[in-house]
C-alpha cells in the first residue's frame, strides 16, 4: 500500500498542476474539466483507501475526510455543487498534504524514528 500511496501523491501533485495550467488556456470546460479530473481520481483513491482499510482510523483525519467527501458527492443533486465550486479546491490540496503526510510520517520504517 505505501507505493499506491507515494504513486497516489505525486498523480495528485501532478493533476492539481496540470489542471490548473489547463484551466488558464480553456477558460470555460478547462475550468469544470479541472474539478471532475482531480475530484474524480480523489473519489478513487479514496474508495481504495477504504476497501484497504489503510490508516482508516475511526475519526481520524481521514476517516472524517472521507464522511465529509461521501456526503457531499451524494448530496450534488439537490444543490450542493455550489458549495463544492468554493471548498473543492481546498479539500483536494488538504488531501494531497494529508496523502504527504501519511507517506512522510505514518508509513516510516520503526527504524527511522530511532535515529
């Protein structure tokens, strides 16, 4: 699991990137392309993440990402992309730092932390 999560976080660096730099030429589609490339491929890993069980904890940081992310995906119907237009941004580079984090200090070898 930890090469799916380094693989996981330097696709999210890169997409975030990309799809920023592609939002600036294609103003109008680059802009909601953005959302769904970067939101959808998040939606993934975090449904991976979840099967895995992987540092899932019960009210952890990610634990609460994912309740937050369900709820809003569901609720899109009766309008609550208006809100996800503002906090999608937010929420995907708080899950590209929190992937980081995991990666750089939850997945260390024991050996790590003794030196």
């Amino acid at each position: 699991m930890k090469r799916f999560k380094i693989f996981d976080l330097i696709l999210n660096i890169l997409l975030i990137i990309s799809s920023c730099v592609y939002a600036l030429f294609e103003q109008e589609k680059g802009f909601i392309l953005a959302y769904f490339i970067v939101g959808g491929w998040q939606v993934i890993s975090m449904i991976i993440h979840a099967w895995n069980s992987c540092l899932t904890y019960k009210y952890g940081s990610r634990y609460i990402y994912h309740w937050i992310t369900l709820v809003s995906l569901i609720t899109l119907p009766i309008g609550s992309f208006w809100i996800l237009i503002f906090t999608a941004p937010f929420m995907a580079i708080y899950y590209t730092w929190l992937c980081y984090y995991e990666v750089s200090v939850k997945m260390q070898r024991p050996i790590s932390v003794l030196k």
